[in-house]
C-alpha cells in the first residue's frame, strides 16, 4: 500500500506541473522493467516528457520525494544503465526533434530523444552527417549515445561521440540548470558554485587524473576526468558525455557534424582464427580506415543457418575476417588505399558494390542479436560486452580471454572494433542454474583482472552501468574511485539520478532477469525446437537490442508493424516479450496467461512473423500470441472473431455451396450490420465476395482439357484462393503448364490451419493440420515437388507445422513445398516472360518474406527486365487482425508507412503485386488499385502458345 500511496502521489504532483504524459499502469512499468543488458528493475512510474521544463520537474518531485530517477533513450543499454526502481524518464517518445541544422558551422542542435539514423536524414541535404554510428543506430537515440559515450564502427574515422559534442543543456541532480560551451574554460567569477566547486576539485587531483584517465581512445569506464584537465580547457560538456545519467539530465545538445566522404570501399580480410586477426588489425591503421572490424566464422554460420546461405556474400578464406573501410572524396585514391590494404592478408577481397557491402555491414550490425545464442546451442548474454585494451594489445588478449572461456566451461560468438582494441562477446553462463550467477559473478571478475592485466577499460563504448560498476577498483586506484564519488556529490548530492550505477554501485549480480525467470514446459502447444521445449527461455531470446523500434521497412523488412504506428513501447516486440516475461516470473504481471496486462501488449500484434526473421535474436512473437490465446481460452469462451475469422474455411466451405446465395445476403445492409457485429469485425470492412465457382471445381472440370504429359507437381489448394480467388488458382496451372509441368490436386479439401492458429486455436489446428500434412506426405512420397499458391499457407507448411506436428512427418512436407518463384528458380529451361520496360510495386506477404524469403521472387523479375519496387512492412491486415472491432485504426496506419504511399504514388499502368489475399484485400479495401499475384503477372504475359 505505501508503495502504490508513492506512485500515486508523484503521479499527481507530476500532473499538476503539467508533466502530463506519465504512465503507472503494469504494462508499461513491464515494458520498462529491461534494457538491452542482463538486468531487470521495474520503475515505479514511466513519465515521457515534453521539454526541458518537463525534465526540471521531474528533477525537482524526484528529488523531494526521495525517489530515483533514470532518464532513458531507446533502451539499447547493454550494461543495465537505462532502468531504475524509480521514475523512468523516456525521451523517445517526445522530445525527439532536431531543432536546428547550421550548415556553416556543421552543428546541429537536438532533442535528447532524436534517433540517430533520424538526425542522419535531415542533415543529408546539407552534405552533412553525425560521424558515430553505433551497429544500434536506427534506433538509439542522440541522448543515450552521450551518456554511454557511444562509439560505433567508424570511430576511427569520426572519434566517439564525446569528440562530436559542442555543447549540452542539462539539469544536474541537485535542480541546477546547465548550459555549457565545449570546452568551457576555468569558471569565471560567479559561475554556478558546482563548476567552481568541481574545478577545485580537478586541481587539488591533477597526478590522479594525468596518470589513469585517457590511457587510449576506447578508456570508457568511470567518469572522463581527463576532459576537465587544464590542458583540455575544463571541458565538462566531454565529462557529461559518459557519465549515464548519474550527473545530469540532457535536456538539448549541439552535435558536431562531417561531411560524408564521396567514395566507400570495403576490404575484407581472411584469418585463420579471430585472435590471429586481432594481431593484423594494429597494422592496418597505416592506411587510415574509417572502421577496422572483426568478425568471427562462428557468427556468420548464425547467419546462413537462419537466413540461408545466400544472406551472406563471398567471403575471403579463413574462421575470421577484418572488415576495413576506406573512404575519402578522390576515388583512385581510395580505390589504391584499398588495395593497399588488402595486401595486408593472404586472402582479401576489395569490394566496391554497395549492396554487397551493405549485406556484410548487416551482419556486423545484427552482431549482438546474432551472437545471443552460443556455439553451443546456449543462451548467451550480455554482461562482459565490451571490454577494451590498447589495440596492439588486442590479439594477446584474445588468446588469454578465449583460455578464460574454457576455465568456466562456457563459450560465445566474439566480433568487435579491432581498430580500437573492443571486443563484443555474449556468453552461455548458465545463470538458469542455481549456481549460475555464482558462476557469472566468478567470470566478471577474472575477466576485469584480465583486462586491467593489459592497461585496458572494463567498458569500450557502453558505459560500466550496472554490469560494470562494481568491478571499476580493479582497474582505477582508491584515489580515482574516490573522485568518482566527489564528482557525483557536487553535482547530485541526494544520490537521486540512476543510483546504483558507477557511483555505489549495486553488486553485479544483483537484479539479473535471467535468475528470476521460471522455465514454463509442459500442456504447451507448440514445441519450442530451438529452445529444449521451454516457452520461458524462448520468451528471453529477447535481449532487448530493440531493432523492433526501428524503421526497417526500407530494407524489405517487416517488424514491427505496431510500433511503427503507435510508436509505443508495449506495442513493440521488446515491450511484449518484456511483458511475457513478467507474466514468467510472476511478479509484476500475475494471474499467469490470462493476465490483462499480457493480452493488452498482444493485442496490436499482427502476427506477421516478421520479428522471427528481423530481429536477430529468432524472437517469434506470433508464434507467443498463439500459445497464450491457446493457454487462455482453452476450454473456455472465446471472443467472436475467433469463431467467425478464426473458422473461416469452415464458413467458406459452407458459404461455397451457394455462393451467389451468401455474397447477395451479405450486401443486405441491416442484414450485412448484423453479421459484421456477431462476427467481431469493423463495419469499416468490405467482405470479399465468394467466386461462382471453386478453383477446385474448375480444376476437376477441366482436367481432361489440359495436358497429360509433364513433370508432376501438387499444387496445394488453401481456402481463400479455393473460394475467394480461383483466378490466382488457374493462374498457377497455366504457368506451371508453360514451364513443363502437370499440376494435380489431393483429393480431399484439406485445409492448414492458419486461421485456428492465428487465433490460438490450437488443440484444432493439430488435428486439421495433421490430417493435411498426413495426406501431402503421401502424395509427395515419390519427392513431388509441392507448390503453394498462398503465401501465409506455404508458411504454415514450411515453419508452423514443425512446432506443432511431428517434426518426422512435417518436415519432409515442408521440405518439399516450394512457392511459385523458389519452383520456377530450379526449373531447367524456364524463360521468364519479358517484362522489359514494365514497372512493378510489389508488396511482398510478411510469412513470405519471415519464412521463405522474397529474393527468388525479386530476382525472376529483375531479370525479366521488369522495374521493381519492393516495399517494406506489413499491408496493415495481416489476415484477421485488421478485419477486427479495434484494430482499423492501427491497421490504415500500418498501411500508410509505406504500402498506401507508393499506390498513391504509381503510374496507372504500373503493376501491384500481392501474392497474400490479405495484401489484396487491403489494397482493395483502402484504395483503388488492384493487387495481382504473381501467377497472373506471369499468365498475362505468356506467349498465345503456352496459353
């Protein structure tokens, strides 16, 4: 009671200052509880302020009612320094604008909460960019980069981020409002008492300072006391930068800005193992690299066994590889650079196509979700993250680091900035295990003596927060310890900003998330392959990396659809997983899967699938809805559109039997009103007509009509094309006729199962979906090739039913089943139609582009000659989702990213392309364009004689 008496209070007082945006109800505090790192603290209450008013504010309540205060950007922290028990400050949902862009004193002034990628995007029309790029930065924010000091992969090239700051606003911990210049100078008669105070204090301390800070460029643990030096101008704007939080509250920033060369090159490197690549990398900085990354063979096998071998480009030979970007405005000179460099290794590779290059950089983006399964098999995680030593120090340490590993029986997927000296690594401890932290706390420890062996820094980029705090006395002396605590007092005597991190740390194995959760096995409906059965540890694959929150649309990708919408934590991947894991631990969350908090960060999930090939962690968060609306409503009354959406082949096979009779029903307005409210759907909706005649029966009609020689091939027939689009059905036959084939059909409608399993219908969808597979299975004994029409049905066929059938029967069916373009890909002799001078916006299906992937397609055209635009994100209906009472809004929004601009935008003759019937009945449903699948593209432009 007295707790939720302090929540309620602050909550008030915050209201009544006008700090309107503040939010105390357990979702939101779950969806805050985590970071990126190993660490769970759930905040009181989660304030998302408006100005730097708001802040002060905030500032002020926290500190007269003794509670503590983080302030937080996108929540990428890896090292738990962006959550507290307090108030949580989230920037990123308000103050997220770039205020001013000076193009001739290249400077730009932002809000604590612009993303990086975003301030990228409005100074590009300058000529001008922020030089740090964390592998984070489409979707960390400028505010969290100054408290971590981030660096990012082209440090080399562009410093941290503390070498690209000229000035910060900001309110320190004790209310004081600062405004400071970079450098600032000694203070002058009348400055704020803690810059005069904090002046004398660097002056009674010079040999301290001088001796241990600013070692070498990647010394990012404990304050930066080397900035307020004399010879460094009493810079405290640098000393801000790196201090997580614990002094000051950003409120604004002036950045630096570079112009962006006009030439890249990427080389690449081959070695024989990463710490043999560890010893090239020092050389290599003679030819002044932008970015000098390693990479293990180790990670890039994570990237070809979960998005095929195709997902990553030639590489040099070798088990590692140094990635070396050369950039500069005369291209020979680049181009003489890079092959200069490359010399450096038996085996390089010189790469000058952007988009190969990209693919690669994407690897090394995606390094910490990809990483956080080990070779093993294991969980990894953070917590020893970013160690750093003197780069010629880096490929020693590597080998005494990889003997540690092997002490303590655990393993991980190392990579980092090898220019710098960093190592990124996550590691199997078993912290499940009840000796596990016991465990993590012996190996932190050891690996900070080892690091501090070699003159390097317990943190490189992303601060000491709580995974580091307790460990900076091994590598900083009594003395240096003690300033750290002298400089927080001058600035927040009453401990109120993000206590327990650097300064009184908590104990490093304090607040671990892992330890506190529960494996959950057993009644499951889903098998959970790749996580030995257990929902829990496949609910913890998050480790909050948060590329759910960015815009990945612009790449092909999907996820996440309602974030990009609502821009809400909850409504992220992230957020829900942290809810689910809450509802795990059973703490915050309680009433297991029918917990409200947990069916309400569900809700906007579309179930497109595409975290499970986006976020690089495997996160399937569709798969998570299904089991909990299974868990929840098992045996139970469901809501309407389970029964109407939900059983809609059930209703089409009924409606199928006279479908003019259904179709003239259904346009009876009061009649059409009625049914729309029984069935749970918005009267905003069309409902598709039933066609006259099946493509099943057109097929069994016309069978003695079309060629009896050919290769077989079994076209499995779903419900929509069956009763909604038989035209994408004949479609199919006639091009798989042209290509050489002999279509046939099983004989019995069967159906997949993908509207029970959406709707968590699951003790249904076995039974349906294991009598379908049962009877393809046998009609694909021989090795027939099956090909489905339906992209979302092809899905459930090549993924879903491994998780809920036996894995012995459902994967040679889903190893057989192909889509049209993957067939057509491997068929010898197949010619394309020509599509020369034709223009295509294509919307490719989300289970298309999660499970089976887009490129056979986009390559068919491609090379037909045809225009393609891909478009990224999800069409907004996402088969029932957008057909529901409450999701119509969420559902245009989602449209509107990208699908309902580019249909705005296209020429009228300009082909859609939509294989999902979902996809085409939102573009119908919001526009007047048609979609077309792609068998009727194709069909349309087959020669007279193959028609």
């Amino acid at each position: 009671m007295l707790l939720m008496n302090q929540i309620a209070t602050l909550a008030t007082e915050l209201r009544r200052r006008q700090v309107t945006d503040v939010v105390t109800d357990l979702l939101s505090r779950s969806a805050h509880s985590s970071d990126a790192s190993l660490y769970r603290v759930p905040p009181l209450l989660v304030a998302r302020p408006r100005s730097a008013e708001d802040v002060a504010v905030a500032v002020e309540l926290c500190a007269h009612h003794e509670v503590p205060l983080t302030a937080r950007g996108a929540g990428t922290s890896v090292a738990g320094n962006a959550v507290g028990p307090g108030l949580v400050l989230d920037f990123s949902r308000h103050m997220r604008k770039v205020l001013r862009v000076d193009a001739e004193s290249r400077t730009a002034v932002v809000q604590p909460g612009v993303v990086q990628a975003e301030l990228q995007q409005a100074v590009a029309p300058y000529g001008l960019r922020f030089g740090p790029d964390p592998s984070t930065h489409t979707r960390c924010t400028i505010g969290g980069m100054i408290g971590n000091n981030a660096c990012g992969s082209r440090t080399l090239g562009y410093g941290r981020t503390s070498d690209n700051v000229a000035g910060l606003k900001a309110v320190a911990g004790n209310g004081t409002a600062l405004d400071l210049p970079s450098p600032l100078g000694a203070p002058a008669p009348g400055a704020a008492a803690e810059l005069t105070a904090l002046h004398g204090l660097v002056n009674a301390n010079l040999a301290t300072i001088r001796t241990e800070f600013g070692r070498f460029g990647r010394q990012v643990s404990g304050y930066a006391l080397e900035h307020l030096l004399p010879e460094r101008r009493f810079d405290v704007t640098r000393l801000l930068a790196g201090s997580e939080g614990t002094l000051a509250v950003l409120t604004e920033a002036t950045v630096k800005l570079v112009t962006d060369p006009a030439h890249r090159v990427l080389v690449v490197l081959g070695y024989d193992d990463i710490a043999t690549a560890g010893d090239a990398a020092p050389a290599l900085l003679k030819h002044q690299p932008t970015a000098c990354e390693g990479i293990d063979a180790r990670i890039v096998d994570v990237v070809r066994t979960r998005r095929g071998p195709d997902a990553v480009p030639p590489l040099p030979r070798g088990s590692a590889w140094l990635f070396a970007e050369v950039a500069g405005d005369d291209e020979t000179e680049v181009l003489d650079r890079a092959r200069q460099l490359a010399a450096a290794s038996q085996d390089a590779l010189v790469i000058t196509d952007p988009a190969r290059a990209a693919a690669l950089w994407r690897i090394r983006e995606d390094g910490a979700g990809l990483a956080g399964r080990s070779p093993a098999g294991r969980p990894a995680h953070g917590g020893w993250e970013d160690a750093a030593v003197p780069p010629a120090m880096l490929g020693r340490y590597l080998r005494d680091f990889e003997a540690l590993l092997g002490e303590y029986n655990v393993t991980g997927l190392p990579y980092g900035h090898f220019g710098d000296g960093c190592l990124h690594i996550r590691i199997d401890w078993p912290l499940e295990e009840p000796k596990g932290p016991q465990q993590f706390r012996g190996f932190l420890e050891a690996a900070a003596t080892l690091v501090a062996g070699y003159g390097g820094s317990l943190s490189g980029e992303h601060g000491d927060g709580r995974a580091r705090g307790e460990l900076l006395p091994l590598m900083y002396s009594t003395a240096a310890i003690d300033l750290f605590g002298q400089v927080k007092a001058i600035f927040d005597p009453d401990d109120v900003l993000n206590p327990g991190v650097l300064v009184r740390p908590r104990p490093i194995d304090a607040d671990l998330r892992i330890p506190a959760a529960h494996p959950v096995r057993g009644n499951l409906a889903l098998a959970y392959r790749h996580d030995g059965g257990d929902f829990g540890q496949s609910v913890h694959r998050c480790t909050g990396v948060g590329k759910c929150r960015a815009d990945n649309t612009g790449s092909g990708g999907v996820m996440c659809p309602s974030y990009l919408a609502t821009r809400e934590e909850k409504d992220s991947t992230r957020g829900r997983a942290r809810v689910l894991q809450e509802m795990i631990n059973g703490s915050l969350v309680s009433g297991g899967w029918r917990a409200p908090e947990v069916h309400q960060a569900l809700d906007l999930c579309l179930s497109c699938k595409g975290c499970a090939s986006d976020c690089p962690t495997g996160i399937d968060m569709a798969a998570y809805k299904s089991e909990v609306l299974h868990q929840s409503y098992r045996r139970r009354l469901r809501p309407a559109a389970h029964y109407s959406l939900g059983r809609l082949p059930l209703w089409a096979r009924l409606a199928g039997l006279m479908p003019r009779v259904a179709n003239a029903l259904l346009r009876v307005p009061g009649l059409r009103s009625l049914a729309l409210a029984a069935a749970g759907v918005d009267q905003r909706r069309n409902l598709p007509a039933f066609a006259p005649q099946t493509f099943r029966d057109w097929f069994e009609q016309t069978r003695d009509d079309r060629p009896a020689k050919g290769r077989p091939v079994l076209l499995f027939v779903d419900t929509f094309t069956d009763y909604f689009t038989p035209e994408v059905g004949r479609a199919t036959v006639a091009v798989l006729e042209a290509a050489g084939y002999r279509p046939q059909i099983i004989e019995r409608r069967q159906c997949c199962a993908l509207t029970w399993i959406s709707t968590g219908q699951l003790d249904a969808a076995k039974k349906i979906l294991g009598r379908t597979v049962t009877e393809l299975a046998e009609a694909t004994e021989a090795g027939v090739p099956i090909v489905g029409m339906e992209p979302s049905c092809t899905a459930v066929l090549r993924s879903d039913a491994l998780e809920l059938l036996d894995e012995t029967v459902a994967a040679p069916v889903g190893e057989r089943t192909r889509t049209l373009a993957e067939l057509l890909a491997q068929t010898p002799g197949w010619q394309t139609p020509s599509f020369e001078g034709a223009a295509v916006v294509a919307q490719p299906h989300c289970h298309h582009h999660a499970v089976m992937g887009w490129d056979h397609d986009a390559r068919l055209l491609r090379e037909a000659g045809a225009q393609v635009h891909r478009l990224g994100g999800c069409c907004g209906l996402a088969g029932n989702f957008g057909v529901e009472k409450g999701h119509y809004e969420v559902s245009v929004a989602v449209a509107e990213h990208q699908l309902l601009p580019a249909l705005r935008e296209a020429e009228p003759e300009t082909a859609i392309l939509a294989d999902g019937f979902s996809c085409r009945t939102q573009i119908a449903d919001l526009s007047p364009r048609r979609g077309v699948h792609l068998a009727q593209l194709l069909a349309e432009r087959l020669p007279e004689s193959q028609k």
